[in-house]
C-alpha cells in the first residue's frame, strides 16, 4: 500500500527494495502495485475506509490483506482475493 506522501513510482521503489531484502515474494509485486491503484479509486470514491497487508514477526509480507469497508467492517483477504474484490467494487460504480 502507498503511503498518502509517497508516489507510485516511490511504491514500486519501496517493493523492489522489499524483495531484495526478501521481505516480499518477488510474484506478489504486480498484484500489490495493482491493488495499490484499485484502493486509492475505491477510498476515493468512498467504497473502503481503508487496507494494508499482513506481515509476520520478521516483516515479511504474508497472503493476507486486511481491508475496512465502507459500513466499518473488516474483511480478511489474500492477496489475489483483495484484487479481485476491489475490481468488482469499481465495475459495481458503473
């Protein structure tokens, strides 16, 4: 997820640094800088109060994405799941 200061560009930065410390698994990039995109359009819009990913006591990322919908309630995602989520929230928008 992007910090509110911090560009795409800055993100994309951030992960590769992330993989190479093997805080993050090099396949979960593409989804994470998609995500990233479809969160800022759903907080936007006012679908989601907000999200993140999970990690461990490490730091590493897990599978798990923690989103807070629009009604305050939390829902517990994997990574591919929360993208698909967030896609259906945007096309519901018309």
């Amino acid at each position: 997820m992007t910090h509110k200061y911090e560009s795409s560009t800055e993100f994309e930065i951030r992960l590769d640094k992330m993989i190479q410390t093997q805080k993050l698994k090099s396949e979960y990039k593409s989804l994470l800088l998609e995500i990233a995109e479809l969160g800022e359009k759903a907080r936007a819009n006012g679908l989601i109060h907000g999200l993140g990913w999970s990690v461990d006591a490490n730091n590493v990322v897990l599978d798990e994405y923690e989103i807070m919908n629009s009604m305050g309630n939390f829902l517990y995602l994997t990574i591919s799941e929360t993208r698909e989520y967030l896609q259906n929230l945007i096309e519901d928008l018309g």
